[in-house]
C-alpha cells in the first residue's frame, strides 16, 4: 500500500538509499504470498485462514464482490468529495449535503430490495451492481468546472437504489450454505476483505487520480501560460509540474499548488496567475477524475459478471443444505 500511495512522490524510483518503490511493491507481495504459504502448511491444524470456507462458490464470489465494493467506493467518493470542495468551492457540509441523495435512496429502497433478495438475491445483487456502475457513470461523464452541486442527482439517486441491491444479497448468499462451524471465520474473512478492498482502493484510486493530475497539470499549465508575460510562463509551468508530487489537498479555492513568484511581478499580473492558476488546477482535476472514476466502475462490472455464476438458491434450501454438510465428529489428538 506505501508503494502505491507514495509512488509519485518518488517518481517511482529511489525511496532512501538503495530501496525504491518497485522493490517495496515487491517486498509486500512476498510477504502475502509467506502468508498463505503458511496458513496453507497449517491446515490440519489450527489455521488463521481455513481454506475450507472458499470451497463454497457462492462465498467465494460474494468475498470477492464485496470487495470490489469497497474498491469501488473509495473510488467514487474520494475523487468525487475532491470535486465538490475543491472544484466548486463548497465547503465540508455542503460537500455533504450534496451526496446525501445517495445514502437517502439507498436507506429507502433497501427494504424493497430485501424483500425481493429473498427469492431473487442473485439478481437482485447483478442489477444492483449495475445500476451503482450506472450511476457512477453518469457522473463521471456530466462532471465539468461549471457543474451546479445538484446536476449529479440523478446518478447520485441511481447508484444508491442500486447499493440498496447489493448489501442484503450479498450477505445472504455468501453465508447460505456454509457449515455452521465456518460462520465465525467467515463472518471475519468476508469483513476483512471488505477493508482490504477499501485499503486497495485507496492506494489504486490514489495512484491513479495524482499521477493522471500530475499529467494533466503539466498540459494545462503550458496551454494556459501563453497568456502570461513571457518571464511568468517558466515559474508557472515549473510550479505545476511539481504540484502533485506533495500529494492532493481539500479546500474551497484550492488552486493544487504554490507558486513561487518574483518579488517584481506586478499585483495585476500577480492577480492574474493566480486566476489562471485555479483554472488550471480546476480543468486538470475533471480531466483526472474522470479516468479515475472509470477504474472503479470497471471493478464493479467485473464483479457484476461474475456474480452471475452464483448459486440463487431457494431460501428453502438452505436447512436441506446446512443438513447435508454437516461434518463428522473430528478425532482429538
């Protein structure tokens, strides 16, 4: 995750000494695949990680759904509170009071799409996730500097009837036919990849978002310098190429970086760069956003395909399967 966060601070090269980026990315990879390794050797054991609970499909599909959802989230919301704050200007609370159609959708067509998991959960589960993937693109495409706060509606309303879709099939399918002395373990794996998801998001959506900005700032900025006396033009594109490097900040007027101007530079025209300095920083960030938030609606609809190879049991079925499994008394050594 440090490698992934921290990448394009270091231009993904040198961190301290001989130890760069590719090696740290490296270094966690080998310490998960150690970890499973392990947990793999103790099987007959006592294992962290029993490996039976991923014999089940449908909980094996539904971990990897719920991560993909917490993937997904982190890569609507972050890029997306950036926006409002940073690019509209609003502040924290109005940031929060223009999402909240989201989570009211979601709270009210939750009950619905509960009822209708009961007999449709694997359904119910797909079109959901398609219509969060649905919002979150409706989104990505209208977003431009001069968006008003509530032009986003109706995507923000669509993907929330279709988070009402997702949580309660997801949860029911994944734990349906597990043997009851898995509950606990899965009921602890299934949140923890969740997290995990959330974490992945973080540090990919993160990635994604500063080195697109990164890009993006350097274009803008030399477009937009042709209108600057020609010895402002060299510091302002300098001071953009740099901005991302010391990572994305939050605020109302956010202009994305600091730029270093000679003490003789007339306040008209000190007044101006900063002008064109918000317009940089506004008209990159849409330019980023909108790739970043592609990634995550990808990961959604990946999840949403390969939902479909899950099991939609009856509910009825469910005792006739818990019976069928239940094991036979384990020896004690």
């Amino acid at each position: 995750m440090f490698g992934l966060i921290e990448g394009q601070r270091y231009d993904w090269g040198t961190v301290w000494s001989w130890i760069t980026i590719p090696e740290i990315i490296a270094a966690g990879v080998a310490v998960l695949v150690l970890f499973f390794l392990v947990q793999w050797r103790r099987q007959d054991r006592e294992p962290l990680l029993p490996f039976a609970i991923f014999k089940d499909r449908n909980y094996t599909l539904m971990t990897l759904v719920l991560m993909a959802m917490g993937f997904a989230i982190v890569g609507f919301f972050l890029p997306l509170t950036i926006f409002y704050q940073s690019v509209l200007g609003l502040s924290a609370f109005d940031a929060g009071l223009a999402i909240a159609p989201q989570p009211l959708a979601m709270m009210l067509m939750s009950g619905v799409a509960a009822a209708l998991a009961a007999r449709y959960a694997k359904y119910i589960l797909v079109t959901g996730l398609t219509l969060f993937a649905i919002g979150m693109a409706y989104i990505a495409l209208i977003a431009q500097v001069s968006s008003n706060r509530w032009a986003f509606v109706p995507g923000l309303v669509v993907g929330g009837i279709g988070m009402a879709g997702v949580w309660t099939p997801v949860f029911s399918m994944a734990t349906r036919n597990l043997q009851p002395r898995l509950a606990g373990v899965a009921s602890g794996v299934i949140s923890t990849i969740q997290e995990l998801g959330a974490v992945i998001g973080s540090a990919a959506i993160g990635a994604v978002l500063q080195n697109q900005l990164a890009a993006d700032l350097h274009n803008r900025a030399l477009s937009y310098s042709a209108q600057l006396p020609s010895q402002a033009q060299a510091p302002f594109v300098d001071g953009f190429s740099q901005a991302a490097r010391s990572g994305l900040q939050i605020g109302r007027g956010q202009t994305g970086t600091s730029l270093s101007l000679p003490a003789n530079v007339p306040a008209q025209v000190a007044h101006q760069i900063q002008q064109l300095a918000h317009a940089v920083f506004t008209q990159a960030f849409v330019d980023a956003m909108r790739p970043t938030m592609a990634l995550a609606i990808a990961v959604v609809l990946v999840a949403a395909v390969g939902a479909l190879a899950a099991r939609n049991a009856a509910a009825g079925g469910r005792a006739q399967a818990g019976t069928e499994a239940q094991p036979e008394p384990a020896s004690v050594a």
